[in-house]
C-alpha cells in the first residue's frame, strides 16, 4: 500500500499567526512541478483558510502521471472583517487581523522565498490563485509591486512616461526576494482591477468596503497595485521576465467577480505575451509565452469548494506547459 505524502504546516514569519504555509513534498518528480494556492476571501475573510485547496488538491493527486513535485497552499495575514470583528485591546498581536496592504503581497512573497529556499525548485511552480490571491500571485511578478516596490504615479497608468515614485508604506524590513518567479500563473475568479471592479458594482458597498480595507481610499494606489492596470515596466510585463503561462479561468455564473476583470488582465497581458522569455541559454525549449482564458462553470467559490474547476485550470496548465515542452508528458 502506498504511504501518504508527509503534510505538514510550517511557519514562514514571526508577527502573525497566519503566517502559515500547509506543506505536501511528494516523492520525487523529475522535472517536476511545485503547485503552490494563494486562497481569496477579499483580502480579509478568515473563514476561506489556506486549507481550502484540500479538495482542488485530492483530486489532482488522483489524477494518474501529473508531474506534480508537491504542494503548498499560503496563508497570509488578513484585513479586519465586519462580520468577524475583534476587540484589539483584548487580542495578541500575533491573533489580530489588521493588515492592510502591503502586509498581504509581503506575506506571500516571503512564503514563496521561504518554500524556494527549502525545497530549491527555482522557477519550477505553477502559482495558482483564486479571488485577490489570483491578485497576489500577478502581484508576486509585478514590476511595481514584487518585492515591495510599488509606486505612487500620477496620470494615465497607460501611459509608460507617467512620473512614478517608489514608495513604502511600512517600516518592517522587506521580506526575502525571490530566487526565481513562477514558470506559469493561473489566476481563477482573480480580480484584476481594483477601481474597475468598485466601479462596476457601485451600487454595492461591500465592493468598496473590501478594497478600502485592505489597501485604503487613495485610487491611484489602487491603479499602481492592480495588475490589470500597471503596464511596462511596471507591470507583468516588465516584472516577469521568465514567465512563459498564463492561464485566466473565468465562469459565466460567478455571481461576484464579473468577467470584465479577466477580459481587461487578457488585454494587459498582450504586451508581455508578444514578448520573448528570458530563458537560460542552456534550454532547450523556445522562448514563446501563451496567455489563455479557460471558460469555468459554477459560483464563485464553487472552484474550491468542490475542487473539480479549480483542478481542470491546474490539470490545463500542465497540458500546456506539455505542448510547449516545458512539462513531461504523463499518461
């Protein structure tokens, strides 16, 4: 009988309790890839956990051949929740939900830079991310923001003269840098575009209320943190230089995030995709990138709820990296 793989839960950072990472090494996979979940819940909802991936990540270990080297899913510190309020004065600082950004891109940066640092797989992962962690993960390779260098701008984030300043809005030390970025970036459900997406649903308060919590009311922040909006240098484009997949799953019947938010991340990825990969000369393979929407069905939390969507855009991945020859062929 075969012994299950050892899982485990380790710490990546001392301020928080939910500076956590849910680890799962599986038997060694030549060329191989590590697939690592950043969950959603709007930057704040501490109900929608890093162990939200269990069923995504049963039924891809069920799937005969995957070269799947292991898994993690992150968890990140949160922004405070109305429906979920705590009382300061009475809880530790370690248990206390009051991020507000760059705490969450920060956390998952060190995530990343702790599990390359341990498990040495370089550029060898699929970072996978549903709701804001399809944000998080875009922002993980974002000129402006991955590794806390995001910017203050004024006027058209179109436009790639647009003055920029480097800006930091903490005094925390900034987290390890990456050794290497995600050879792909699945993004299910993601939101894109901050101002767009309080815009379209402005009818609806709680659009606003969950940006404003985690990264305030100035709109231009919001524009220089959405990955949708940044381009250049400062955007994926101009941060993500190995990249080589980008998979963008989207379902007519989320009732939350509406496809505009995926439809405006494609047109920015356009730039980035006609551009060359930066690939070590020793590589056999081409240097062409490939940016895909991937149609998903069910409500908004259904692809992890049940597993099956969430799983389909992983399993898609894989065969893409396959046609590019990026991933061993499997059964």
């Amino acid at each position: 009988m075969a012994t299950l793989p050892s899982r485990r839960t380790v710490s990546y950072g001392r301020e928080s309790s939910l500076q956590t990472i849910i680890v799962t090494p599986l038997e060694s996979c030549e060329d191989g890839y590590w697939v690592i979940y950043i969950h959603g819940g709007a930057w704040r909802d501490p109900t929608i956990t890093a162990e939200s991936i269990e069923p995504t990540q049963s039924i891809l270990r069920a799937s005969p051949g995957l070269p799947i080297a292991g898994f993690a899913s992150i968890e990140y510190r949160l922004s405070p929740h109305p429906n979920h309020p705590q009382d300061k004065a009475t809880t530790t600082p370690k248990e206390y939900r009051g991020a507000m950004h760059p705490d969450h891109i920060r956390d998952v940066e060190a995530a990343l830079a702790f599990l390359q640092n341990t498990y040495g797989f370089g550029q060898r992962y699929i970072l996978v991310g549903h709701s804001c962690g399809a944000t998080l993960a875009f922002q993980a390779v974002m000129g402006a923001v991955a590794g806390h260098r995001e910017q203050w701008f004024n006027g058209d984030a179109s436009d790639p003269d647009a003055v920029a300043e480097p800006i930091s809005s903490s005094p925390l030390p900034l987290p390890p840098r990456l050794t290497a970025h995600p050879t792909a970036i699945v993004g299910v459900a993601g939101i894109y575009d901050l101002r767009r997406i309080v815009d379209t649903h402005s009818d609806i308060s709680e659009y606003r209320k969950f940006v404003e919590g985690a990264f305030g009311a100035d709109r231009l922040l919001w524009d220089s943190v959405s990955p949708a909006q940044m381009i250049g240098s400062r955007g994926v484009e101009g941060g993500w230089k190995a990249g080589r997949l980008v998979v963008l799953a989207h379902s007519m019947d989320d009732e939350l995030v509406d496809q505009g938010q995926h439809e405006v991340m494609q047109e920015a990825l356009r730039e980035w995709e006609a551009a060359k990969a930066q690939v070590p000369k020793q590589e056999l393979t081409a240097n062409d990138r490939r940016v895909h929407v991937l149609p998903i069905t069910g409500g908004h939390d259904e692809a992890w709820i049940k597993g099956e969507e969430l799983a389909r855009a992983v399993k898609f991945a894989f065969v893409e990296l396959q046609k590019m020859r990026l991933a061993p062929e499997w059964e």
